[in-house]
C-alpha cells in the first residue's frame, strides 16, 4: 500500500508541478494552446466550388431526384403548335375574373406587355414598328385562343413572342389572361 502510495506521488507530483507552473506562468490575454486543432477549424466550403470530399466534386448537391423547389409548378409541354393546342384542350385558368385578379393582371401586363402588345390590346404598344408586329388581342382568332394556349405561349413564347415564364410567375400569368379577357370584352 505504501509503496503504491510513493509511486502515485513519484508519477503525479511532477505533472501537478508542471501543469502549476505552466498555468501561472501563462499569459491569460492569450488564446490557450489548442491540440488536436482539425476539429476546432474544420473547413467551411463556399458554395459553387470544388470540393474533393463530397459527390460529384462539388459543395452544393443536386436536389434529389423526382423532387421540385417548393412552390415551383412544373409545366408538363414542350415549344410548339401542337403542344399550344394541347395546353388549350387541357389547362383551365385556375382564377376568377374578380375585380383583385383583373387588378393584378392589368399590372403585369402594364410592366411586361403593354410595350408591344400595346394599351387596348392592339398591338400598336410603343416598340412597334420597330418589334415586328404582335397579333390584335380582338382578333376573332385571338378571342378563339383558349386560355391555356394563351398560357403556353406566355409560358414557352412563340415566334417573336419570348417566354415570360422567367419575369411573370405562373399565378400571375393567368391573371393577366383575365386582364387580356376583359380587353377582348369577354368579361366585364
Ligand atoms: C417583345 C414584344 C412582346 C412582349 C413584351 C410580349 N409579347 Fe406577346 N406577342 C408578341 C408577338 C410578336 C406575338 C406574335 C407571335 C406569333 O408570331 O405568333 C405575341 C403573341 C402573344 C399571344 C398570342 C396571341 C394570339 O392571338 O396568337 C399572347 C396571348 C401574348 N402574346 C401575350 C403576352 C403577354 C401576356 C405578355 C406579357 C406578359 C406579352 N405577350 C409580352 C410580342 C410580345
């Protein structure tokens, strides 16, 4: 037992004197010594760059596959004619032509459109004749348009028309489909 004792004291004392010395002797305005440091910085990757460790060599990931960003609507047709009239025969607007949704639409289209397609719908809007020539929206073909084609081509563009799908979210699309209704004088 005694023996036992006076090693424990042989062993630890020195340590004990050591680590008292060291810590009066430390300058505490200092940071203390740190050990291992792989833990205490670990790397912080920056997105859109490089990165050996993780899949595909890259920081950011590709999102699941078969999942969409919340609230994103897919759009399920592809640029053309026969896929405009598809979107006719299948797509109904979603929205009521009620004084807030009429509203709304006759903004997006005061910022987006009203550049070609003119202030009544003309085609007559301050770029042309400069823009070649948008179709009069009271045409009788432009009154047979159904209003999911009219949401394909704002969608998809078509011709000289560009796709508007980047600037005009697709609820307000269908609002100014409604705006573009009343100019026509399909609803009140
Ligand atoms: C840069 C000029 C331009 C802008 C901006 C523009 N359009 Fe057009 N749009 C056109 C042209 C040109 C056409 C005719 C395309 C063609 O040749 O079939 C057209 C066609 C259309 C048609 C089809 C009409 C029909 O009878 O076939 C709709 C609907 C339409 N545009 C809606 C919109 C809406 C809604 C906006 C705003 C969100 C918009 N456009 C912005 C130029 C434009």
């Amino acid at each position: 037992m005694r023996k036992t004792l006076s090693w424990l004291i042989v062993i630890l004392l020195p340590i004990v004197v050591t680590g008292g010395v060291y810590a009066l002797r430390r300058d505490m305005s200092q940071r203390n010594r740190e050990w291992p440091t792989q833990m205490e910085y670990s790397p912080a990757a920056k997105p859109q760059t490089a990165n050996a460790v993780l899949p595909y060599g890259m920081t950011e990931q590709l999102p699941v596959a078969g999942t969409i960003p919340r609230g994103f609507q897919p759009f399920h047709y592809s640029p053309g004619e026969e896929e405009e009239k598809r979107a006719g025969l299948e797509l109904t607007n979603p929205f009521q032509p009620t004084a807030e949704n009429l509203a709304r639409g006759q903004h997006v289209f005061t910022n987006y459109c009203i550049v070609c397609h003119g202030p009544s719908g003309a085609g007559d809007g301050p770029v042309i004749p400069k823009y070649p020539n948008p179709p009069n929206y009271n045409s009788d073909k432009s009154k047979a348009l159904p209003d999911g084609s009219m949401f394909h081509v704002i969608t998809l563009g078509r011709k000289d028309m560009p796709s508007h799908a980047a600037q005009v979210k697709a609820e307000d699309r269908w609002k100014v489909i409604l705006y573009i209704r009343k100019l026509q004088g399909k609803v009140n």
